[in-house]
C-alpha cells in the first residue's frame, strides 16, 4: 500500500494545507497568521477538509485495501496484484461510485481531523507567543505542533475505525455494503459490540504515526514559508 499512500498523501495534504491557506488569504489573513478566531479557523478546515476528501477517497480506498490484504484479523479482504490493476477493477466493476466507497465517512474524518488540527495549531501557536513572549522561531513551531497532533489524533480516531471497515466490509448482490447500510450503523455496531474502547483501538499507534508527522509537517511548512517570503521581499528590493 506504499504507492497508494503516496498518492493519498500528496493529494490530501495538498488540498487540506493548500485549501487553508487559500481560504485565509481570501479573508485578508497574513501567511503565518491566525484566522481571527479559533470558531472561524475551524470552519475554514473544515471547507479545505472537505475538498481534500473528495479528491484523496480513492487512494484512501485503495491503501486500505492494499494493507488489509494478508491479515486474519481483516473479516473481507480483496485480492489485487498490483495498484493499476486495483485501480482498473475498481472502475470495471463498479464504475465511477466505487472510487466513492465509504466517502460518507471519510468526508467527516477529513473535515474534522483538518479542523481541529490546522485551528489548534494557529491558535496553540498564537497563544504560545502572546503569553510567553517568545520569538516566533522552531520551538514554539514544535509546542503549537505537538499539541496539534494529540487534538488530531484523539478527534479523528473514530473516524478512522469507521473508514475503515466501511471500505473493507463485502458487498451485497445489489452493491450495497454486507455489514454496514452507513457510518452510523457502523459506529453504532462497533459500540455494541466492543463498547467505546472499540473506536479508539489503535490509538497510541495512531499518535506514533501521527505525532511526528505533525510535528515534521508544521516544521518544514513554517519554514517554507518563511523562506518564501525572504526570496520574495528580496527581489522587491531589487
């Protein structure tokens, strides 16, 4: 599932960090800055959120199904030889909607996860310099981030499980899902049978992957950016 989670990557992050800052740049906010408001930040993640889920269902489908494949604890498995061909199966078999599978609860795990964590992350970072009166440099980058990535992780767990076994479950004759009709009758399912420990398995897993993501992601973007804005204001200057 590497090459699926590539393209899941570049097409999800592109859209959610990209989205953002278009969306931020359209109400007037400085690069860098805080969106006036964590309610406001989080809205604006929520709409970039949306959009990369759109985008990125289809790779997020075909990595899942790329990673469940081999494993006895998955209860459907599918059988594919290579990414293209999964690709194209998808396609032949059931068209343009099954690159959509499981979008209904991807949509709010994107929208959520991008939320809470581009807004924790501005807001983290905004009050970070206000009360401690420190330089906006890398440490307080990697205290906002930090603290991003805890929020994240906890707010999009759920969602996660969901996805998940929303996109691996078998189909019916008619196309529709074997075990789950939705998100809802999954989450309700899963806390029936598992109770609320059900959808937060994996979680410190998830942190692991998740945190130093975070913390990497908001590194390199803050420096990035500030790197941008030195070539440009050097050649205003010349």
């Amino acid at each position: 599932g590497l090459g699926a989670a590539y393209l899941l990557q570049f097409s999800n992050v592109g859209c959610r960090f990209g989205g953002y800052s278009v969306l931020k740049q359209l109400l007037g906010v400085k690069p860098g800055e805080s969106a006036g408001g964590m309610l406001q930040s989080m809205a604006l993640g929520a709409a970039s959120g949306t959009l990369a889920a759109v985008v990125s269902n289809p790779f997020f489908l075909l990595k899942s199904r790329f990673q469940a494949m081999g494993s006895e604890a998955v209860r459907h498995q599918h059988s594919h030889s290579s990414l293209g061909t999964a690709f194209l199966d998808i396609g032949r078999q059931q068209g343009l909607t099954g690159y959509y599978r499981g979008l209904s609860a991807f949509v709010p795990r994107v929208a959520t996860a991008t939320s809470v964590q581009l807004s924790t992350y501005d807001s983290s970072k905004e009050i970070i310099l206000r009360s401690t009166g420190a330089r906006d440099g890398i440490p307080v980058h990697f205290a906002a981030s930090l603290l991003s990535g805890v929020a994240v992780t906890l707010a999009m767990q759920p969602f996660d499980i969901v996805s998940v076994r929303l996109m691996n479950q078998p189909l019916n004759a008619d196309g529709r899902g074997a075990l789950y009709s939705g998100p809802l009758d999954c989450a309700t399912k899963s806390l029936q049978a598992e109770g609320m420990q059900g959808l937060y398995k994996g979680t410190v897993a998830n942190y692991a992957r998740f945190g130093p993501y975070c913390i990497l992601t908001f590194l390199f973007l803050e420096q990035l950016r500030l790197a941008w804005d030195r070539y440009f204001a050097e050649r205003v200057e010349t």
